[in-house]
C-alpha cells in the first residue's frame, strides 16, 4: 500500500520532500488520485497538503490579493473579495465541475494540472496572474503564462511547490465574460473556452482588452495583437467579425473524442461574438476590511 503523509507546517513539509524527493504533492486529489487509481502515475508516496492551513484563503495586500494555492474552488466562490474585485475568476469556477469536485478540489491543482482545459486559467491569463513557488526558505514570483509550458507540464522543480497566486486588483473593466462550450450543458469539459476583460467608454469605445481562449492549443492563447486591434474601436459586429479571422489563425486546436480542430476553430471565433450580448457592469465593490486579527 503506497505511503500518504499529511504535513501540518511547511517545515513538514520540506523535510519530508528532502527525504522523499519523488513523492508527489497534492491538496484535494480530484485529478492525481484518478491518475494513480488507472496506473498513469506511481510514485513512491503521496503527499497531502490539505492541513496547511498557511496555503488557504484569500488575503489583501493594498492593491493585490494573494490566494492560498490549497483554498479550495467552493471557499473562493463563495469568498466575498473574490466576488467583488474578481468576478470574471468567478464565473470561471462557477462552472466548473459538481459541487463536490468544487468543494475538494483546489485553485493550486487546477493550475499544476496545467491543462489547457481548465476552468480557472483562461480568467487567471486575463488577468495577468502570477505565482509564488517556494522551496524551503526561498521563494520567487512567477507569471502564469510562463509557468505552464504544456499540457501536464509546468516549471516547478522537485522539491517545490505551488504556495499561491496574486492578482492585481483593477476597477477598470467593465465587461466581464467567461464562457466555454462542452457537449452538454452542465458538468462538461470544454471544447473552447474565453475569458474577456473589456474597458468599454460611455460612447461605446473598447479602450482596453483582455483576451484569452481555453481548449483551443497545447496552453491557453492569447493575442496581445488582437487585442491592440481592438482598441478605440466600438463594441460593435462588425469590430468583433472583423476580429475573428485573426482568432482562428491565433489557435491551434486538435482532433479528440470531444470535437474537431476545425470545430473548436468555429466556435473559438463565434465566442468573440457572444461580447455583444454581455451587458456592462459597474466598477467592482470593495468588501468590508477586515482587521488583522480577523484574517
């Protein structure tokens, strides 16, 4: 029977990855232990993180906000800062798998699994998340978009770990959309995915985009091309058809049980399209502080 240890601190945790240095790490489970009970991963032991209560939560920094990579998809979905400053995180993990997947599955695996699928990287590109790995006594910051290299692959070393992300607190979109499309309406897998932030004026401009499309390349795409292309232009059919043709060269999507490249193609484009029916928010609400001794 294979060995599982449940480090309490983080110093637990690092002598245990110095003795067991091949021993894989996670928090909820919902995607390795799938792998371990069909044979795809076999190692030595397994490492739990769900008691490292160091790594949960959502915590304020003056204009950032760091999230605890072992907080769990239901406890953010529910967290009143994330609502309010990240509503476009929350339509991410609104849709994604069942409650109980929600309530075992955490922020941190979602990201390590890095698969271009998943529901919470498309918003967490577009808003330029950034990680922090930590290794003992040492920690670094890292971007997102240059922490997954590829389906299943991601930068971490042995001997690291996921502790969180940050993310930049920004009142000045006001449309917020996220969508994907699956083969039935509930509990799916996405064919195409996006996640949009946009800066509308009052006259109708689009004076800043985010764009970023899941299920539809090795890692999530993104076009900072397309997006300069859009600006000062207005939120209008014929910007967003004019856009499409420029998505679906962006993307490079493959054949699999679930849809057609030349399928995800389409409805990569046509997701642009669905912007017109997004109706404009108003700035995001700030939560009630909480003092320190309430964190």
């Amino acid at each position: 029977m294979r060995n599982v240890l449940l480090p309490h601190t983080l110093k637990e945790l690092w002598n245990i990855l110095a003795e067991e240095p091949d021993a894989l790490v996670y928090a909820g489970g919902t995607d390795l232990l799938v792998k371990v009970r069909q044979g795809l991963a076999d190692p030595p032991c397994l490492v739990c993180l769900e008691s490292l209560e160091e790594l949960k939560g959502v915590r304020e920094h003056g204009d950032k906000v760091f999230i605890g990579s072992c907080s769990t998809l239901a406890d953010l979905l529910s967290d009143s800062i994330i609502r309010s400053h990240f509503p476009l995180l929350a339509k991410g993990l609104r849709v994604l798998g069942s409650p109980p997947i929600r309530n075992m599955g955490t922020i941190g695996g979602n990201i390590c699994t890095a698969s271009p699928a998943g529901d919470t990287l498309p918003p967490l590109y577009a808003m330029d998340a950034e990680l922090e790995i930590r290794s003992g006594d040492s920690r670094h910051r890292i971007a997102l978009k240059d922490f997954i290299l590829g389906p299943g692959q991601t930068r971490l070393k042995k001997g690291e770990m996921l502790a969180g992300l940050w993310l930049k607190k920004n009142s000045n979109f006001n449309l917020y959309h996220f969508e994907k499309v699956g083969q039935r309406n509930s509990l799916a897998i996405s064919i195409a995915s996006l996640a949009a932030l946009l800066k509308v004026s009052k006259s109708g401009l689009i004076e800043r985009a985010r764009l970023a499309w899941g299920s539809v390349g090795p890692t999530i795409v993104t076009s900072t091309e397309l997006e300069v292309r859009l600006r000062g232009k207005p939120l209008s059919r014929e910007t967003l058809e004019g856009a499409v043709p420029l998505v679906r060269e962006l993307i490079s999507p493959i054949d699999d049980i679930r849809a057609t490249a030349p399928y995800r193609k389409a409805v990569a484009g046509n997701l642009l399209l669905r912007l017109l029916a997004v109706p404009l928010s108003p700035p995001p609400s700030s939560p009630r502080r909480l003092c320190c001794n309430e964190l």
